[in-house]
C-alpha cells in the first residue's frame, strides 16, 4: 500500500511538472511573439518619424531652391538685358565710325544727325538696377536643430510605474500626515501648560479668596452635618486670623 501511494504521489508530482513545463513554454511563446509585435510597432514609430524628416527636409529644400532659382532667373535676366544693350551700342559705334567716312558732307550731315539721336537714346536706354545689399546671402536659411537632436536622443520607452512602490509611497504619505496630525494636540496641550498659573479656575470658584471666605465655606459644611475635628480645628484658626486682622485695623485707625 505504501509504495502505491508512493508512486501515486511520484506521478501526481510528475503531472504537475509537467504542467508546469508547458506553462513555461507557453510563456516564451508568449514573450516571443509580444517582442516581434513590439519590435514591429517599433520599427513603424521610426520609419514614420523618417518619414516625416524626409518630407520636411524635401519641403525645406524647395524653399531654398525656389529662392534660387528665382534670384538666378533674375539676375540672368539682367544679365542678357546689359549684354543685348552692349551689343546694340557696339554696332551703333561701328555704323557711326563708317558715316564719318562719308565723302558727301549733305549725306554725311544727314546720317550724322540720325546717329547722334540713336546714341543719345542708346545712352539713356540702359540704366543698370541697383541690388539690394546681400542680395546673395542665404543665412536666412540657416538651421539650428540642437534641441531636436537632443530630444533624439532621449528617446525611450514609456516608463510604467510599480504599483508596489507606489502603494508604499502612498503609506508613507498617508503615516506621515497621521503623525502630523497627532502631534497638533500635544502643541495645544502645551500652550495651555503655559498659560498664567495664578489665574483662577472656573471648577474651583472658592480658590484665591480670603481665609474668612474658606472659613465660611467649611461652617457651611459643617452647618449640613459634616462635622470634623479638623474642620473645628480649621474654624477655630479661621476665627483667630480674623480677630487678629479686626484689631491692627482698630490699632492703625488715628
């Protein structure tokens, strides 16, 4: 009977490691594919972060190409402008160099007239734009992403708080305003520690008075029937007190 039970409990023991090893595997199952699905939506956050940079960056060199393609359109523009007008004014000399060659002075008068009005016009039909000053400069294109790189590269996983070293955060909060608020009555116990000792209680309404007063108040007791040979004593003390003040007032009348 003890080795069937024994065997029983070997293989019940058996059954639950067992269990217990395919409960493990089933955990790096588990682990495994929660990783690739982490792993991926990694890859996602940063493959759209990249994205982002890129149509940035493709946004931003747009804007420095179009500037410069417009800054160089213009300045060629100009360009062919001044060197169309040098051209014209090279074959208007080279026309006015053959007219003074003319034999004929009727003709030669004629041209000549001609030709000082074209040169004069010639003078005054090209007049060269001033550029305004760093017409050139693309400093204003100039990044600064230091900030960014920096928050780059703090980037990192959410951080999950323990609920066990929250909770005992909350303890300790929670035991230290409990010691606050028992130490409140131990001040106001003190402050009235301090208070003027002299002065008199509202439970005690016979304190600080006369002899004569305690005297009285002990016949009073004695009057209801409490009659002690320490109360006589008292009363007979009493008595003799007030009969001593009663004659050094006579003796200090004039």
């Amino acid at each position: 009977a003890e080795l069937t039970d024994g065997i029983a409990a070997l293989v019940a023991a058996n059954d639950r490691i067992q269990s217990y090893v395919a409960e493990l595997q089933g955990r790096c199952r588990n682990i495994e594919a929660n990783c690739k699905a982490q792993k991926q939506a990694l890859c996602e956050k940063f493959d759209r972060m990249g994205a982002i940079l890129e149509e940035r960056r493709k946004i931003m060199l747009q804007r420095i190409m179009y500037e410069q393609e417009s800054k160089s359109q213009h300045l060629n523009g100009l360009s062919k402008v001044c060197s169309d007008h040098i051209e014209s004014s090279s074959k208007l000399v080279d026309t006015a160099l053959q007219s003074m060659e003319e034999p004929q002075m009727s003709v030669f008068v004629q041209n000549a007239k001609v030709l000082i009005r074209k040169v004069v016009e010639m003078s005054h039909s090209c007049q060269p734009e001033v550029l305004e000053s760093g017409y050139d400069n693309m400093e204003h294109y100039t990044v600064d992403f230091n900030a960014e790189e920096r928050i780059l590269y703090q980037l990192d996983f959410i951080k999950v708080e323990d609920p066990e070293m929250a909770a005992e955060e909350e303890g300790a909060s929670g035991e230290s305003e409990d010691t606050s608020g028992e130490a409140e009555p131990g001040g106001s116990e003190k402050e009235e520690d301090f208070k003027d000792p002299f002065a008199l209680r509202k439970e005690d309404p016979w304190q600080g008075r006369s002899h004569l007063a305690n005297g009285v108040r002990k016949g009073v007791a004695v009057g209801a029937g409490v009659s002690t040979p320490e109360l006589t004593q008292s009363l007979a003390e009493t008595s003799q007190e007030t009969n001593r003040g009663a004659t050094q007032q006579v003796r200090s009348r004039p």
